[in-house]
C-alpha cells in the first residue's frame, strides 16, 4: 500500500500538477494564442531534469509500466486517463504546428491532462494509509 | 514589493510568478541549496520570503544529503524529498526567515526539519494558484516587516492575526456586508473603523450605530431617517445613519438588537440600495458599505425565528470574521502593552499630567515614551520613560481579561495616569526621567470587586479630561455606580429600584436609565 501510495503521490506531483501548470497559472485576459503555448509547454516538455526533456507522454508511459508492475491493470480510471493522455500527446507531436488538426490536438491534449489531473487525485485519495486509531 | 527568492530546479515558475503575481520582485530561481545559500548570501536579509519546490532532478553531487555509495532508489528519495532537506538547511541558517513549501504537508513533521508554524507554510499544490500565493506572501511579508499595527489597532506579528488582517483588508474592498464576530472588548468597532473603512477606499463618512443603547421604537427612525410627524414627537425631517454614512461605512454594533421592523427595512435597503425614511414615500439611493459586528450566535437566532433568515443570508456570513479573545491570542505582550501605553500617553489629560510631573523634577521635556519589560530604561535627553519593568508585565499577563483588549486597554491607562499622579509631588531619585509602573499598582488595579473586605465601600475610578462638564463627570460616576449594583444584585432591576429609588415597581425606570447610560445588558450578564 504505501509503495502504491509513493506511486500516486509522484503520480499526482510529476504529471498531475506539472502536465497543467503553465495553463492553470495563465492570467484570465491571456490570449487563445499564448493558451496554446503554455499547453505545448506543459504537454510537450513536462519534466527537465539531467536526462534533458520528457514529454508528457513519455512520462505517463513510465508510470503505465510502474502501475501494472504494482497489479493496477485496465480499466482502472487513473490507466484509463494516463493512455489517454499518452495518446493525446502522441497526436500532438504528429500534428503539424499551426495547422487546425494541431489546434484540435492542442485542445485533446488540454482536456486528457485536466482528466488525468483529476483521476491521480483520486488515486492519490484512494491509496492513503487509513489515519491510526488515536485509541 | 516583496524581494521573494525562488528555489526551483525548473524554471517554469519563474516564468509564470512575474506575469501572475507583477506586483513583487522575483528572484532565482536557485536551482540547489549551494545556490540558495549563494543568493541568501548576496542579498543579505533584503530576501522577504522564500518560495520552495519540493522534487529537485539535480545531479546528485548537487543534492543536500547525497552520500558515495547510495543506491539509485535512496538517490531518487532524496530527490523527491530534497525541498524538505533544503528547508532543514534553511531554517539553521535562517530560522525566520518565511518560506512557502510548494506541496502538501502530508507526511512531514515540521519538529524533525527544525521548522515551525510561524515561518513556514505548506500549500498543497491543489490550492496553490496565484491568488492564494499572493496573499500567502502579503501575510507574510507584513508579519516579517514588523506592520504589526493598523492605527489604533494592535495585530503582532502571529500568523492567525496576520491572516485575519489579510482577509479583512480583502473584505474592505468588496460591496458585500462584513460580518465581524467575538467576544465583548475584542476590537470589533476599532476594526470597523481602523481597517474595513481605512481600507475600503471610500471618501464617504464613518458612522457607528449602537443598537444595544438604541430603544427599538426609536430604531428604525435612527437608522433610516423620518419626516416631520412620523411618529410622536418627530418635529421635523430627520436623516437617518443610513444616509449620514452614504459614500462610507455604517457600522453596526450589537446587530441582534435590530428589531423586527428595522430588521425589514434593513433587508430591504440592502436589496434595493435605496433607503425610505419614515412616514415618506420617496426613496433616496445611498452607497453604504455595512459592517455588522455581535457576540451572539446569529445563526442560532435564525433558528428560533428572532432574526430574520433572509436578512441573515443578505449580510454575508459565509465569511464572516471571528476575533479571538485576548487570552487566545498568541501575543508578544512587550510589544502590545508598550502600544497600548504610547495610545495612552498620547491622550490630553495624561500628557498635561506629564508636564506636571517634569516641571516638578525640573526635566526639560520633549517626548514620553515607554519601556516595557526587563532591563533599565536608556536615558535620553529630554525625554520621559513610562517603565513597566518585568514583573509588572508578568502580572498582567497572569489576570484572564473577561473584557480582553479593552479591558486590557483601560487597565494600561489607569496604571500609567495612577503612577504618574503617585509620583507628583515626590520627591525625584536618581533617575528623574524615569517613572515605573510597580507591581502593587497593578495588583490593586487588577483586583475584582467581589476581593474587597466584607462591608467596606467599593472604589470607583473615574475617568476626567480637562474640561470635562460637571454633567460628564456625573455620567461616569453613574456608569460605574449602575455596573457595580447590577453586579451585586445579580442584575435584578426590581432590587435596584429599591435601593435606589427605594420601590421595587421602579424597575423599569432604573432598566431605562441604564440604557441611557450606554450599558448593556449582554455584557454584564456575561460577567455575572
């Protein structure tokens, strides 16, 4: 349980908070144009570290492995929303830059990262260790 | 503007904070400890917050706790936990210095990091966003600059009060009723005054209306004005606080004495933004910022059908502001009684006292200040010393404070008015300049009316400016003659009427009077 609940919490942290950020920070005047931007960012460099960059993609593909390793399988929501990101972002990187079908992949990517946000935290609630009984 | 240190291995942060939060100077990121430490170094103390990630993918050389030989899975914990070591660096070399923690505190035990509550805060990336942070960081950094103090109000440097400073200051700006709740003596009506409408940004009056002193017939007309013969008596046109207040803020105290009419046409005023006066048919617009403060449990009166539900919801309770009690705040006591000391100090009938006692000493005199707590006072020229030594201090915090701060307040004033009249006339010591408050004048200040030998008089202190009217001196002598038998009597006004009037049916004289006087009822009762 608690290996799990490492698991949800890097989960939550690595693509949940940062596969968004640059799109929840964005001020509410910000322009469709820089919306766009911050969503390429936040989808398609998610993580730099000393391995260089990692899309969100890959990153969700990591986790994919690591969750069926630990037996959480298909048809579990936060799986469910981690391929359909993965996909999103795979679409993504096809689509060629400021083309409609890119614009469209934009918005497939924004809304796969809002789902996968809100199923790692759920996971994230599920796998907490039970408070101790102060008894 | 804020000087905040960002320490973040990524640089997306530091990208979105100058856009979302214009108003403060960002710094870093520093993406390690070394490099923290570095900025820390070069900025020395100009630093006001430090804003903290948590997971650092840094090389491990880089990272505070790596040791040759780790395994990649310790490595990798360190990694993920680095902010945490980080902020256990920081807080050796900085102890108070404020840092925001960018993650939840689940898990963390601040004790083990060296950490503590005051100067550091965990905000859960679930709430993080710019508007959160940014009142993060204004809590912070008036705490950390000392604004300890808004005019007459005394907030210290404690984080709760900090935080309630913030969001008062937040409700001051907004068109919606402020709710403010707490026990009696708590400063409701000074934060009506000094905060709300400081803040509010409105050029228009204050006007305070205390409705416990109020007769409720005569309420609504006070409120909301009336023509000329609207009720008996109404001699002419009369504008009501509503109107007074227009362009500012009406303050509202005791709001559960609102009676059923007044609570109407309050409802009614706050849904149409326009006030009727009594026995008129025209409506005049007015622009009134509300401030509403009471002691009772509004909600509880709701439920038993005395206040009106709609009229409740109309007044904004989902945030409405409690104040803590003297007793429940965490309190730097120096700092707060050598206010209270400087406020009283600073009144007329203190100050001629003040000269008084100079011209006796032969002090050449140019300003009075205070020295609260232990050490001697320094001498400086021409300057007066107010001294609570340290025992002095100590009694004051020992004593419950049922009337909280402005029991606190009197107290203070009364000791400074008390040791500067004892030591007129007497003859100087070696340190003329300095006149202390001792620990005998606090214990016969401090000591309850009931502690008084059984069949001797009680001592009633009375408050005189210069110029006082003979009917204000009157008043006083009233006010404190009326607690006190309200106190012995276990507030039965038919006993009252007989010792004072000596007929027991003159209760509701005496209840009147009292009302006259400014008393009231909820907060004697309260002392019973």
């Amino acid at each position: 349980m608690s290996e799990l609940h490492d698991l949800a919490k890097r989960l939550h942290h690595d693509l949940g908070k940062y596969a968004t950020l640059q799109s929840r920070w964005l001020p509410p005047d910000a322009s469709i144009e820089e919306r766009e931007e911050a969503a390429r960012a936040d989808l398609l460099a998610t993580a730099r570290g000393p391995d260089g960059v990692r899309d969100a993609g890959v990153i969700a593909w990591a986790f994919l492995e690591d969750l069926g390793r630990l037996g959480v399988g298909d048809g579990v929501p936060v799986v469910v929303a981690l391929r359909g990101l993965a996909d999103a972002v795979e679409t993504l990187r096809a689509a060629d830059e400021g083309t409609a079908a890119a614009h469209a992949a934009v918005q497939g990517g924004v809304e796969a990262a809002a789902a996968l946000r809100t199923a790692s935290r759920a996971f994230l609630a599920s796998t907490r260790p039970p408070e101790p009984d102060p008894l | 503007m804020a000087d905040i240190l960002l320490v973040d291995d990524q640089d997306r942060f530091a990208r979105l904070l100058p856009r979302a939060i214009p108003e403060h100077r960002f710094l870093g990121p520093a993406r390690s400890w070394a490099e923290a430490r570095e900025v820390l170094r070069e900025e020395r103390g100009r630093i006001d917050v430090v804003l903290l990630d948590v997971h650092f993918d840094i090389p491990e050389a880089e990272l505070v706790g790596f040791e040759e030989g780790m395994s990649a899975k310790a490595v990798d914990g360190l990694r993920r936990n680095q902010g945490l070591r980080i902020l256990s660096a920081l807080r050796r070399s900085h102890p108070d210095l404020p840092v925001v923690v960018m993650t939840s505190r689940e898990g963390v035990s601040l004790q083990e990091l060296g950490a503590d509550e005051e100067y550091t805060t965990f905000l859960d990336d679930d709430d993080l966003d710019a508007q959160v942070l940014r009142s993060q960081i204004e809590t912070m950094v008036a705490a950390r600059r000392g604004e300890e103090t808004d005019g007459a109000v005394f907030w210290g440097t404690g984080l709760a009060m900090q935080r309630l400073r913030q969001r008062l200051r937040v409700l001051a700006r907004g068109r919606l009723p402020v709710v403010l709740l707490g026990p009696t003596g708590t400063g409701k009506s000074l934060l009506a005054r000094h905060v709300v409408h400081a803040r509010s940004g409105r050029g228009g009056r204050f006007v305070a209306v205390d409705l416990a002193t109020l007769p409720s017939d005569l309420m609504a007309a006070h409120l909301f004005g009336a023509v000329r013969g609207a009720y008996t008596g109404s001699v002419g046109d009369r504008e009501g606080a509503f109107e007074a207040a227009d362009g500012g803020t009406l303050f509202l105290d005791e709001v559960g004495n609102l009676s059923s009419d007044a609570q109407k046409m309050l409802l009614s005023v706050l849904q149409d933004g326009a006030v009727t006066r009594l026995g008129d048919l025209k409506e005049r617009p007015v622009d009134v910022k509300l401030v509403v403060a009471t002691n009772e449990d509004l909600s509880a009166r709701v439920r038993d059908g005395t206040f009106r539900a709609d009229l409740y919801m109309r007044l904004n309770p989902a945030v409405a502001v409690t104040l803590p009690s003297l007793v429940e705040r965490q309190l730097d006591w120096t700092k707060l009684v050598a206010f209270l000391v400087e406020q009283a100090l600073a009144r007329p009938y203190l100050r001629d006292l003040v000269d008084e006692y100079a011209a006796g000493v032969d002090l050449p005199l140019r300003r009075v200040k205070s020295h609260v707590g232990s050490g001697t006072p320094e001498r400086r020229p021409r300057t007066l010393c107010l001294h609570f030594p340290e025992r002095t201090l100590r009694r004051l915090r020992q004593h419950p404070w049922p009337g909280n701060l402005r029991e606190l307040s009197m107290v203070v004033e009364n000791a400074a008015l008390f040791a500067l009249s004892e030591a007129i006339g007497v003859e100087a010591g070696e340190r003329p300049d300095v006149v202390v408050v001792r620990r005998k004048l606090l214990d016969d200040l401090l000591r309850g009316p009931d502690d008084g030998p059984d069949g001797a008089g009680q001592r009633l202190e009375v408050h005189i400016t210069p110029h006082d009217t003979l009917n204000r001196v009157a008043v006083s002598c009233e006010t404190q003659y009326f607690t006190q038998l309200y106190l012995q009597e276990r507030g039965d006004f038919g006993r009252m009427a007989a010792l004072l009037l000596d007929d027991p049916e003159a209760g509701r004289k005496v209840q009147l009077r009292f009302n006259q006087l400014g008393l009231k009822v909820r907060e004697l009762k309260a002392r019973l």
